[in-house]
C-alpha cells in the first residue's frame, strides 16, 4: 500500500518526519512516498491544487494532506473514500474538495477526529 503526505510543515524541522514515523508505526509495510513539505504556511487553496495536480500520478492508496491554519483545535478530521477508491485524509477545510472531485467524488467519509490511531 501506498501512502502519500503533503503539508505545509517545511523541512526545517522534524514535523515531516514525525508524521513519516507515524505511519510507519500504524502501518509498517506501507510505501510512504512524500508529495510536498513545501506548501506555503496554511495554504489551504495552495495545497489543494498540489494535491489535486499530483494524484494522477500516484497509485490508489491513502493520501494524507495536512495544511490547516486551525491545527490542533477541534477542526474535524476525515478519511474520504473517493470513487476511484482513493482514501483521501485531512482537515474539513476545503483541502481535500479539489482532490476528491479528480478522484471521481466522494462514495464514503468517515468522521476520523477521535480515532485511537489519530495523535
């Protein structure tokens, strides 16, 4: 399985890398593949389009975006699962809305806020 990540973190620190190890905790044979670090800070609109660019070219799996001016409140997190069976995970903040149209709508979503595998 494959599992995507673009967010606004940069590269500066070790943000990226601890989603990265995350992941790797959670789901040990998944193939994480990085799509941007470099999404301007709190971009929604910026890091939508990156993510709506780049999904063609990735194979279905999940791809996790994060870039939220609101990180840490309760904003609600999602897992989408798109048409095409893509599962998109991030903020409900429009972040994901250009994505999930590419990826053929949205056929399930999955209030994820209070998942045991959420941190």
């Amino acid at each position: 399985m494959i599992v995507t990540l673009l967010t606004d973190y940069g590269s500066d620190d070790e943000f990226a890398g601890v989603c990265r190890g995350v992941i790797a905790g959670i789901a040990p044979d998944a193939q994480i593949v990085d799509i941007t670090h470099g999404v301007p800070r709190h971009g929604i609109r910026e890091g939508a389009l990156a993510l709506r660019n780049a999904l063609p070219y990735f194979p279905v799996g999940v791809h996790v975006a994060i870039v939220d001016p609101q990180v840490g409140t309760e904003r609600r997190a999602v897992a989408l699962r798109c048409a095409d069976d893509r599962v998109l995970v991030g903020p409900d903040n429009g972040l994901l809305s250009l994505a999930w149209e590419r990826a053929g709508g949205v056929v399930e979503a999955v209030d994820i806020t209070r998942s045991p595998f959420r941190l």
